[in-house]
C-alpha cells in the first residue's frame, strides 16, 4: 500500500527546482517505475512527490559532430531508442534500450529516472561510462557536471546532493575507428541483468588498441570500471587470448554479491565471460 503523500506539479524547471528546495521530505517523480515500486513496499513514504514528467524543457534529444549527443533527464527510455541519429551514432545505446525492460515501461520510464535510481544492474550506466559520458545536474543553486562513473556512490546511492536534479547526459562525439558492445545475462527476457559488461575499444592507424573501457553492470555497489584489464590491452594487436585475459581480470576484480539468482561465484564467471565476448565485439566493430 502507497502512503498519503502531497502532489507538486511544477510547469518548468525553475518552479521545479524552487519547489524542491523549499519541501523538506519530498522525493522526485518522474516516471515512477522504480519509485512507485519502493513506495509500494513500504521502503519510503515521502511527504511529498515533486512529479517532473512534464517539464518538458528536460525532454529532448540533441546531436552535434563536435559536441556529441546530450539528451534530457526526462527523455524516455522508447525515445532514445527510436532516435535515427542515436541508431547511426552510437548503435549500442540502441541496442542496450532493446532490451531494457518492456516496451510500456520504456514508453514511460526515463534516463533521468534510470541513472537517478542507481540501481546497479540498471542498464544505460555501464553503456554510457563505456562511451565516456558525463551528467549534468543542479539545483536552486546553479549547475554542475560531472563524469558519469564518478556519480554512483553505492547501492542506490549517487553524488546528488539535497535539492539536486539530474538535468542531462553528455555523451562526446564517436571517435573514429571506435566500436562498443554490451551484454546483459538474464533469466527472464526484458528484465534486469544477473550481470551486464560493456566494452568500448578504440584503435591507432596501425589497427593496435589505444584506449578501451571496460564497465561491469551488477558487479558490485556501483558500475565497475576493469582498468587493470583496460590497460593490459592499450598498445596491442587483436589477439583472443588477451581478451580470454581481460576476462579473467574481471572475473578476479569484479566484486559481486550472491542472491536468490546467482552464487558470487557463478557470476564471477558470468562477467569473466561476458568480458572476453564484448572486448571481441567492439574491437570487430572498431575494425569495421
Ligand atoms: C517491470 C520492470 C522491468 C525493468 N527492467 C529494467 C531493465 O531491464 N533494465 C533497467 O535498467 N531498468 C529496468 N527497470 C527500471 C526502470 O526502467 C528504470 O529505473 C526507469 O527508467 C526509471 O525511470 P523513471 O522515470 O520511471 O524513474 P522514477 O521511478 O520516477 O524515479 C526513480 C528514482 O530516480 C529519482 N529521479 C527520477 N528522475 C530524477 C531526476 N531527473 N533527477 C533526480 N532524481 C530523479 C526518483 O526520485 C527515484 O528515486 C525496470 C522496471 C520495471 C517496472
């Protein structure tokens, strides 16, 4: 059962934000796909629900050549998905959206919602740390940006401070000769990763590894960068067994916890896996 709460519907983000300094236990709502769940089992009961959904000057998708990609907080998952530049731009942005959830909870539920939430098998953070993103946020006070992978905390958790929104992610422009790739492990199509890893792999003129990222979804408290793997593969040619490697480091420093779906270690192996697979993947596609 949903406690009584009070509704704020604000029509901008100026009344928004001011409406969120001034209510003390008040949570933010947007498309209430995680937060109702919360809710719903009793683990929060805000006094009040700020319901940005319609503020729509946080609902865009934009492209440019040199800047990249910035999309708003209160852009569906179904928008970004269906984007034709997003599709020729940044492919695995797509195909991670496919599989997100159902078609009516992407219909509704944003990428604000999804990163705010920072649940760490939530799929967008791994792709977007992969592509080197960053994410806006501000509140009363002004604005702030910072990189993506240094905004979860913890479980749940991220750097928001009080009165704080997320505002937009920055994704910069494709590099040349740059491939990415994600995966999820799940046992129900459409639902939440046991584990997830992405990798994005960067080349010389020479066809040898110059940058890679590695991000590892439900592998701990936060996404998980594997940069002792990332640097084994700076410098090197194609070559299986380095990714086999790279997959062994991220089984070894991925720190998961075991629940009613999956042993430690049966995801320990899970992510070493995925690991070696996606690091094919995006170097293939680099090439390509
Ligand atoms: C059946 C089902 C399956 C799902 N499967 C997946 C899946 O496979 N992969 C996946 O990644 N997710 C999945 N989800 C989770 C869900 O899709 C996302 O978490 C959703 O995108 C959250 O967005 P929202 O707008 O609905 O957020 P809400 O539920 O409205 O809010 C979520 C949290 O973020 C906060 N918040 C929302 N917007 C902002 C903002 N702009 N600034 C600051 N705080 C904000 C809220 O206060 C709340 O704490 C699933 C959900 C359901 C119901």
């Amino acid at each position: 059962m949903i406690n009584d709460f009070n509704y704020l519907k604000p029509d901008t983000l100026k009344e928004a934000l001011a409406m969120y300094a001034e209510h003390d236990d008040c949570k933010v709502i947007c498309g209430g796909q995680s937060l109702l769940i919360v809710m719903r089992q009793g683990m929060i009961s805000p006094e009040y629900l700020l319901d940005i959904k319609h503020v729509t000057e946080l609902d865009y998708i934009k492209f440019d050549k040199k800047d990249g990609l910035r999309i708003g907080a209160t852009t569906t998952h179904r928008e970004i998905e269906k984007f034709n530049v997003i599709k020729k731009n940044y492919p695995v942005l797509v195909s991670m959206e496919n599989k997100l959830a159902s078609i009516q909870v992407r219909n509704w539920g944003t990428i604000g919602g999804n990163l705010a939430h920072a649940d760490p098998a939530g799929d967008p953070a791994p792709v977007l740390i992969a592509l080197k993103a960053n994410i806006r946020v501000g509140g009363a006070e002004g604005d702030r940006t910072i990189l993506l992978e240094d905004f979860f905390v913890n479980y749940f958790e991220t750097a928001l401070n009080k009165g704080e929104l997320v505002l937009e992610v920055h994704v910069p422009p494709p590099e040349p000769k740059m491939g990415a790739a994600y995966q999820k492990f799940n046992l129900l199509e459409s639902d939440m990763g046991i584990v997830a890893a992405a990798a994005s792999v960067t080349l010389n003129d020479k066809g040898k590894c110059k940058d890679a990222r590695i991000v590892l979804g439900n592998a701990g408290a936060t996404p998980k960068r594997i940069k002792r793997a990332e640097e084994l593969l700076i410098g090197k040619a194609y070559d299986e067994n380095l990714f086999a490697e790279a997959g062994k480091i991220a089984s070894e420093d991925c720190e998961p916890v075991a629940d009613i779906h999956a042993s430690e270690e049966h995801r320990r192996h899970l992510l070493g896996v995925l690991t070696k697979r996606m690091l094919k993947k995006a170097w293939e596609k680099a090439r390509s």
